[in-house]
C-alpha cells in the first residue's frame, strides 16, 4: 500500500474533553490512511460517540485538534465536504419518505441527484422510497443512513455503530459497500461495542478510561477473549 | 419550570407598577400659539395654564410649528390664538379660538377633552358676559343669563381616576394566568419524560390517583403563587381591595380549578407537550382583550357578549373588578362562582371522556 | 446556488403543512384573532352608556336637563333606577355606569341663588367607562348650559342674531385630530394587530431549528458543507412569505371589516411591513438556533405579548412612562413598529416626518438578518434539562 509516502486523511492529535467533572477523554491520538478501516472499540458511555463527533467537527474538544487532508477542522467547512456520518442515535427525518430524506440530504450537501439513483440501487432501496422513514425496520434504516452518508462522494467514512442489531441481510450488504469504498481508497472510522467484529477492520482503537490503545485485531480479539476467561474463572471458583 | 412560575409573575408586578407609577394622566402636553401677543391675549392663556390637567409646555410662534409639534407626537393639546384676539373681544366682534387635540391616542383624547370643555365653559361664560355689558345690559342680569349651573362630578370607586388601580393588578393576574395555563397543560402528558412515565405505568400506581395527585399539587402551588402577588399588589401598591380577602381567595381558588381544567383539556387533546402549551397559548393569549376587562363587554356585538363567558378568565375578571372595586355582595357573586365552577366540570369531563375514548382505540 | 435555498425552503414548507398546530398558527390563526378583536371593538365608540337618572327635582328645569341627557347618542338612560339607593346599587353591579342627581330643592334654591349643583357619577371602576363618561357628560353639559343660557337670553328680549353673537364672542372651537369620531378602533385596533402580527410570526420561526435539534437532524445541517446563511435564508424563506402575506391580509380585513382607518401612503405602509417582516422572522430564527429547546420558546414568547403591548407606550402614553422603561421599550421593534404604523396610517405622515422610525427599524432588519446569516454552524452542548424529553413530535402518549 506505500503507506510511508501518503499522509492520513484524518489526524487526531491529543484530544481531551470534560464534562463538568469527568474526563471523557485523556489525550486521545489516533490517526488513519486511505484504504484503511480504523475500528473504535468501547463500551457502553465509554466516550465513543463523543469521539467520533469530535473527529466530524460537531463536538469541540477541550484541548487539541483534528486535522482532516492536513487541515484543521476549526478552520473553515470545506472538510465537511469530504465526510460522511453515520450516526448512533437516528438522525435522519423521521417524517420524511426514504425518498425525500435522499433528496433534501443530497440537496443539503450540494451532492448531484445522480448520486441518488445510483446510491438507491446499490443500497437496494427501490421498493422503499415512499415509506416513511419511522416506518421501515432498522436494517432498511441503517442502510439509508450509509447511502445519505455516502452522497457527497466522501473520502472518509466515520460510523456509529452502523450494523448493531439489524438483520443480516442488511449487514452483509452494508459491510460489502464499506469494503467497496475502502478498496476505491476511501477510509473509515468504524465505532463498534461487538468484538467480534473486529475481524474486518485494519486496525482497532481500544477505548478505555479516555484513552485509546492500538491494537492489531487479531490481538485485540486475544485480549478480549483473556478478559472474558478471567472473569468466567472467577465466577467459577466461586460456585465451586 | 418552576423558575418560569416563580419569577415571571413577580416580574411582572415590578414592570407593571413601575409602568403605570403616574398613575393618574396629568400634566397632557400642551402648546399655545399666540398670534396676538397682547395682554388680553396672555390673560387668555393663564386661563389655560390654571386648567388642572393641562401641562403647557411650549409656546410657540406659528400655527405651522403646532402642526408639527402635534403631528410628530410631541404635543398633545394646541390652543391659537388668533390675531387682533384682544381687539375683538373689546369690541365685541366674534372671534375664534381654535383648540385641537390629538386623538390618535384616546387615553390622551378623553382627557383632553374634558379638561378643555371645563376651560371653555368658563372662558365663553366670562366673555359673554362682557359683550352684553358692553352692549348696554346691567352687570346682574348678564350674570344671571349665564348663571352657571352648577355641576359636579364623582368618579366612583377610584375617585382619583387612578390608572393604576384600573389595570396593574389585572395585568399581574394575567401573567399569573398565562403562567397556570402553561404549567396546567403540562398536566396529562408529566413533566418527569417517557422513561419515568413507563416506569410509573408498569409500577400499577393508578392513574387516577396520579392525576389526582398531580392536580392536587398545581393547584396548591398556584394558589401559593398568587399570594406574594397580592400582597404585593394590596399591601406595598395600595391597591383598591373592597372586599374580604377571603372571598377574594375563594373566587380565585376557584377560577384556578377552571384554568387547571382547561390545561388539563389541552393536554389531553394533543399528544405532545410543545402542542399543549401552544395550544394552551393560542386560548390564553385573547382571552385578556375578550374578558372586557379594557373594552366592556356591553360594547361588544350581542353574540360576543354571550360567548366571552365559555373563557373563565373573563369570569374572573369582571369578577375581580367588581370585588376589588364594588364590593357587590354574596349574591351578585353567585352565578360567577357557578360559571367557575361549571367550567371546571365540563372540561374536566371532557378530558376524562377523550383519556377513556382513547384507551378505548388502544 | 439557489436551487439549494429553495429546496431547504420546499422541504420547510412541507414540515408545516405536516404539523396541523404550526399549521394553524401560521396560516390560520392570525386571521382568527385579527377577526376576534375585530368583533369585539367593531362598536368602536361607546354609545348608549347606561345612565340613571334621580330627578328629585321635577321642575321644568330639572327635566331640561333630563332632556339633555336624553337627546345625547352616547346615553341610554335607565328607567327603573330613580333614588339614590337605587343608583348605588346599579352602580355596583354594573346595571348602570353613569348617573345624574338632581336634588329636591335644586330649582328652588337656583332662583333664589342659593347653592345648589346637580351631580353626575361615573364608574371609574373601568378607566374606559371612566375617561369617556366623563367626556361626554361634559359636553352634554356645556350643550346644557349654553342652551339655558340662550334661552334666558332669548327671554331677555334679544334677537337670535344678537344671541349668536353674544354665545360666540369667544368661540372656543376644539377640534380633533385624526381621529374625530373618537373611535377606540383607530386607537387601538391595528396596535393589537401588529402585537398578533408580532408573537406569532416569531413563534412560527421560532420552532424551526428547535425541531431539529430535538429530533436530532440538525446535525444534518452541521455536518453538510452548506453554508449558514443558506440554511438561513432557506429555512426563513417560507416565514418570510408567509408573514408578510399575513400582514397584508389582516390590514385589508381591518380596513374592510372592522372600518379601521388606514390612510396614507402605500409605499410606506408596504415598506414598514417589509422591515417588521424582517425583524420577526430573523428574530425568531435566531431564538431558535440559539434555544435549546421548543417548550422553553413557546413559554417566554407567550408571555412576553402584554408586557411589550404595554410599555410600548402605544395606549398609556410614552410621557407618562419612566424614562428608563420607555428607553427599555424602545429596544424592541414592536414598539416602533406601532408608532410607526399609527403615525403614518392614521396621522398620514410622510417619510421626512417618520424617517427616524424607518431608520431604527432598517437598523433593527439589518441587525437581526446580519446575525441570521452568519450563526455559527455549531451544535450546543447536551440537554440537561428534563422537558426536552417531552418535546418530540413521536412522544406517544401514556
């Protein structure tokens, strides 16, 4: 991949951020290349979605900065251009048809309406374009959300838990479409709780007490795997 | 939610009795263009500047500057006095004085109006009278032609015309009622969000005895909100308060069972709380100007006048004008207590029927 | 590009006609209440005022004056009250607003110049019974008192012609300005309009950031490269239109309807309209990008109506307010909206006499859509205040 001579399409460089009393992240460095998939490992209120909020511009941090193609984040919204967010909590309008939320989100974005048709296709949305958006299951939903995500033609993928929960059709689908863009030289941030999934990202981000430990996933696996043992071993010994 | 009860009322008595501390319209500002500058001329004007409500605050030189002055709101009265005013009146030619008010503003306009009739009773008295005994008549039976007959007037139940006994205290309630009105529509849909509610829900707790308990708790915290109002309103501003402050509070208790049922109504029909308080909005924003508490209701069109009476805030407050001010008595109370009363019931009911209507669907 | 405003603007206008409550305050409400008041102050002038009379005098004089009071279109006098126990007890319930008390001995003790003086009562209870009664007993009073004394004149043995010129040798002749008829209409009405113009113009824009805010798209809005002042202009777009059609549209009513006199200049009344237009709707925008939430919106705004009614100086007036108040009163565009519109529909001014209030309201428009344009595209710190919960239109209920 000649990784040496490309410079990262996103650069995390010492990110820190409190809530009140808490510190949500404690210098927190990461950074990612064309091609490749970072995954985000934490748990539940681990400081996950505040991260990758941070790396899209809508959360500021306390302290340090995110430079997206070399720029800082704070300087100016052309990066926005470049990104596609999908997130956690829905975020796509609910009273809209599958449809109009295409339409409006290409519009918002300046993104051509042929994107659409073909985005349409490849997500396999055509027999849902008129149904309201509180009204299709979460698979559907989740792929709408990639296919609003990828409009602008992005370079960088940043993903809140985009498969968790939906049916396998729909995940298979969506992390085809994410391999697909990865191998046109696309990157992604990828946050996930499962760690099995893990298996099909580059490299994975352990996020933990506000910091964040690169691992291989392979290796990540190993630790986690260990983690669970230790506390089966526990409880063991406790019944015996 | 508790802030928006709390200080919004109380900040109302502070803009509302700081608004009105003139308290009565004195002092309208007038201006008088002598034309003649001569010495009958000025005695003329000392008559105006005696008149008691009249302020003169200008004297100007032309009949052009009074337009002006009066166009540009600055001056409210103009009185001209034409040229050769003097001479005229010593020869007993008729002369005019042109006396113009500014009736854009109507507060200013009535005023004005009677305070200059009063000047010109006298002025024409005093000038005919000259005329006819300078034409020969005796001094006596000249001034027993314009033998004035005297009238005086009263204004009852706020002598000194006091607009700030008229209005401040119903523009603190009005608040006060907007405020009831906003947290009542709160009521069905609760204040403590979805997660507690389902929690509550699969607890058993019945939901009467929530909503009985929650009503319970508006209530009483309305009516402890309105009692720092009025003794702010009775105490430090002396406001007028006729009646027994007893019945005062039961009259309002009641007309705060009213509006909490109407609150109540609102949040049952509709299914959010942003609806219900716009909705609650949409009824408390007119209900001021249809209460006829300003524009009497015997001024309105016969059909209005029956059906400003579904509002409780118009029974509350002719009610209130009528206890604060007159003191009528139990029996002329009567039927604004029923019409409180049977407010309630009806929406109350209302509300119960659409809950169970919609329990029903589900 | 424009395609995109308009879109934004397609899609704003499609959420209103989803919601049937923002529906009904941005098309329909404003016309409602505008008919209301219209039904209420149509009387415009306070006629047939209930008045008793307690003649205890019963001479030929005592019944002139009764006859005044009759042939006066702004009484009705009241037969059945005739003592003063009576009046009393009309005056508190409200059966009468206005007396007049002629004592027994009164054309007795007049001939014998002794004193004597008949009373006129007024219920001061309602400042609008108040200040008009008083008015008007007033000029039946002077119409009293000149016409007794051209009587006596008459039967003194002078000519009409000598009469007319002795009644008139100072003929003090008040005129009223720009609202002869006295009419609470011209006064008050097109002031109401504009505060009815005003709340819900500002609450119909108000909820449209804070919509999406509570249902979490807003970050649609921030994470597009779309400029702010494109969103701006999109989303305001629809409001734009929308208010101003309200405005022109109540005017024609109150000036068709309810006989509100609206004169002057066109282009001036036009442009006023253009610039409050302005002002409201970019105000109302800018609650809304910088308000956490739509309940806390729909509150304040509510309970601001009356207040700024109030101190606009537009009823009591701005001389009789404390001067600290009217500088407070005279931050805020309704205020200057009002005067504005009396001054040039009713005292028919033109620009060079109006041209400071276009001046601050241009200031205020440039102000506001300056701010609007250039919000920055930022999303507020979560929530912790538990009535946003409440706010989703999804929320169901139970």
């Amino acid at each position: 991949m000649g990784v040496q001579e490309i410079s990262p399409i996103l650069e995390a460089i010492d990110l820190h951020k409190v809530f009140g009393k808490k510190k949500v992240l404690d210098g927190v460095r990461l950074n990612v290349y064309p091609g490749e998939c970072l995954g985000i490992f934490g748990l539940r209120a681990t400081g996950k979605t505040t991260l990758l909020h941070m790396l899209v511009g809508l959360d500021r941090p306390s302290a340090g900065l995110v430079k997206i193609m070399g720029s800082d984040i704070r300087k100016g919204d052309r990066y926005k251009a470049l990104v596609g967010l999908v997130t956690q909590d829905k975020s796509l309008f609910q009273d809209l048809t599958v449809a109009e939320n295409l339409d409006f989100i290409a519009s918002l974005k300046g993104a051509p309406q042929g994107n659409i048709t073909s985005l349409i296709a490849k997500f396999y949305l055509q027999d849902y374009l008129q149904m309201a958006v509180n009204s299709v299951d979460a698979g559907v939903f989740q792929r709408l959300a990639l296919a609003c995500a990828l409009l602008n033609a992005p370079q960088l993928l940043i993903l809140d838990e985009p498969v968790k929960d939906i049916d396998l059709y729909s995940q298979h689908l969506i992390m085809r479409i994410i391999q697909e863009f990865l191998s046109q030289g696309g990157a992604c941030i990828y946050g996930f709780s499962n760690m099995e999934s893990s298996q099909n990202m580059h490299k994975v981000g352990w996020l933990d007490n506000g910091r964040i430990t690169v691992y291989e996933p392979a290796e990540a696996l190993q630790i986690w795997d260990s983690l669970l043992h230790s506390y089966n071993n526990i409880d063991g010994e406790k019944d015996e | 939610m508790r802030n928006v009860m709390l200080f919004v009322p109380l900040l109302g008595v502070l803009l509302f009795a700081w608004l009105y501390s003139a308290q009565s319209l004195n002092a309208i500002p007038t201006a008088i263009v002598d034309l003649d500058h001569s010495r009958g001329s000025r005695e003329f004007a000392d008559k105006l500047t005696g008149a008691e409500k009249l302020n003169i605050t200008a004297y100007l030189s032309t009949y052009q500057e009074l337009q002006e002055a009066i166009a540009g709101g600055r001056i409210v009265v103009g009185v001209v006095i034409p040229k050769n005013f003097e001479q005229d009146v010593a020869l007993g030619r008729q002369t005019r004085v042109l006396m113009i008010i500014d009736g854009s503003n109507m507060v200013y306009a009535t005023n004005a109006s009677a305070a200059l009739l009063e000047v010109t009773r006298t002025v024409s008295a005093e000038a005919g009278i000259r005329t006819l005994v300078g034409s020969g008549m005796q001094l006596d039976q000249a001034r027993e032609a314009y033998k004035p007959i005297a009238f005086r007037e009263e204004a009852w139940f706020n002598p000194t015309m006091n607009y700030a006994y008229f209005l401040v205290l119903a523009l603190i309630l009005n608040i006060w009622q907007q405020c009831c009105t906003l947290a009542s529509a709160m009521n069905v849909i609760g204040e403590t969000g979805m997660k507690s509610w389902l929690q509550i829900k699969a607890s058993g707790v019945s939901m009467t005895r929530l909503f009985i308990s929650k009503s319970m708790t508006h209530i009483i915290t309305f009516m402890l909100m309105v009692l720092p109002l009025y003794f702010l309103a009775f105490r430090v501003l002396k406001l007028p308060l006729q009646c027994n402050f007893g019945v005062l509070m039961f009259f309002t208790l009641l007309f705060v069972i009213a509006i909490h049922s109407v609150g109540t109504l609102m949040s049952s029909a509709v299914s959010n709380a942003v609806d219900a308080s716009r909705l609650g909005m949409m009824i408390a924003l007119p209900s001021f100007v249809l209460s006829g508490y300003t524009w009497p209701i015997d001024a309105m069109p016969p059909l209005l006048q029956s059906l400003v009476w579904i509002f409780p805030q118009t029974w509350f407050f002719q009610g209130l004008n009528y206890l604060t001010f007159k003191n009528p008595g139990g029996d002329f109370m009567l039927p604004f207590y029923a019409g409180l009363i049977v407010t309630a019931a009806v929406c109350y009911a209302i509300s119960i029927m659409l809950q169970m209507w919609r329990e029903k669907l589900q | 590009m424009l395609r995109q405003i308009l879109k934004l603007a397609y899609y704003e206008i499609l959420h209103i006609l989803k919601d049937p409550i923002l529906c009904l305050m941005v098309f329909i409400a404003p016309l409602a209440y505008a008919s209301l008041f219209g039904a209420v102050y149509v009387a415009s002038v306070l006629n047939d005022i209930p008045l008793a009379i307690v003649n205890q005098d019963n001479s030929e004089l005592s019944r002139d004056v009764v006859a005044a009071y009759r042939n006066d279109p702004h009484f009705k006098i009241i037969a059945e009250i005739e003592s003063y126990e009576e009046l009393e007890a009309g005056m508190k319930t409200g059966k009468v607003r206005a007396g007049v008390v002629i004592p027994a001995d009164f054309s007795q003790k007049l001939s014998q110049n002794g004193q004597t003086e008949i009373l006129t009562v007024y219920d001061a209870s309602n400042l609008i019974w108040g200040y008009n009664i008083r008015k008007n007993t007033l000029e039946v009073v002077n119409k009293f008192s000149a016409d007794h004394t051209a009587a006596q004149l008459a039967g003194a043995g002078l000519s009409k012609h000598e009469i007319q010129n002795v009644m008139n040798t100072i003929d003090c002749n008040i005129t009223v300005w720009y609202n002869p008829t006295f009419s609470y209409v011209n006064f008050l009405f097109m002031g109401l309009i504009i505060m009815i113009l005003h709340q819900l113009g500002i609450l119909g824009v108000a909820l449209t950031i804070t919509r999406e805010k509570e249902r979490n798209t807003w970050l649609q809005y921030l994470t597009a490269a779309i400029p702010a002042w494109k969103i701006t202009l999109g989303k305001c777009l629809p409001y734009l239109v929308v208010n101003f059609c309200n405005y022109v549209l109540l005017i024609w009513l109150s000036s068709q309807f309810v006989h509100v006199k609206i004169q002057g200049s066109v282009f001036l009344i036009i442009l006023l309209g253009l610039l409050f237009d302005l002002i409201i709707t970019f105000a109302g925008f800018l609650i809304s990008v910088y308000t956490p939430n739509s309940l806390m919106v729909t509150r304040y705004i509510m309970l601001l109506s009356v207040p700024f009614f109030m101190v606009s100086g537009y009823t009591w007036p701005h001389t009789h307010i404390p001067e600290l108040l009217n500088g407070m009163a005279r931050l805020l565009p309704s205020t200057w909206m009002m005067e504005g519109f009396r001054l040039v529909t009713i005292k028919n001014l033109t620009m060079t006499e109006v041209g400071p209030i276009f001046l601050i309201m241009g200031l205020m428009a440039f102000l506001f859509t300056g701010l609007s344009l250039t919000f920055r595209k930022q999303s507020l710190p979560p929530n912790t205040d538990d009535l946003a919960v409440n706010c989703g239109s999804t929320y169901p209920r139970e």
